[in-house]
C-alpha cells in the first residue's frame, strides 16, 4: 500500500493547490494511515460500540449475552454466519 508523502510541509507533487498542503488535509492523511494502519483495534473498538449501543436486543439475548458487551465474548458465542 502506498504511503503518504514524509515530507508534509511543501505539497510539491501532489496537485495541491499553491504546493501547501495545508492542516485539514494532513489531519485527514493521518487519520486515514492510522485507520489502515490499526485496522483490527479499529474495526474491535467499532464493534464494542455496536453491542454496546445494543446490549439488550432480543439477538444478542438469544444468543446468551445477556447484557454482556465485550467483543471477545460476542465473537465465541456469534458465529460469523449469523451476522
């Protein structure tokens, strides 16, 4: 996968307008290297938050959470065929 740029301070090839690449977008380059980079705390801090949020849906109780909401827990007793 391709990195971004080291050299953040200039812009110089990369079509930014002026060769400055300016705080908004280095903010999103370094939230998008972090999202890829940290992939699987991301997408098991993601799901935490979805079975929080729905801790005591009848499916997860069916499935014996009871309440429970960490991901460990959810991940045994759900199979990835039922999601």
């Amino acid at each position: 996968m391709p990195e971004a740029p080291k050299n953040r301070g200039n812009g110089a090839g990369l079509g930014v307008e002026g060769g400055i690449l300016d705080d908004k977008n280095i903010r999103a380059l370094e939230f998008i290297e972090d999202v890829t980079m940290n992939a699987k705390e991301v997408q098991m801090q993601v799901l935490s938050e979805i079975i929080t949020r729905n801790s005591n849906v009848e499916y997860l109780q069916r499935h014996g959470l009871n309440g429970r909401v960490d991901a460990d827990t959810f991940k045994k007793i759900v199979a990835c065929c039922h999601i």
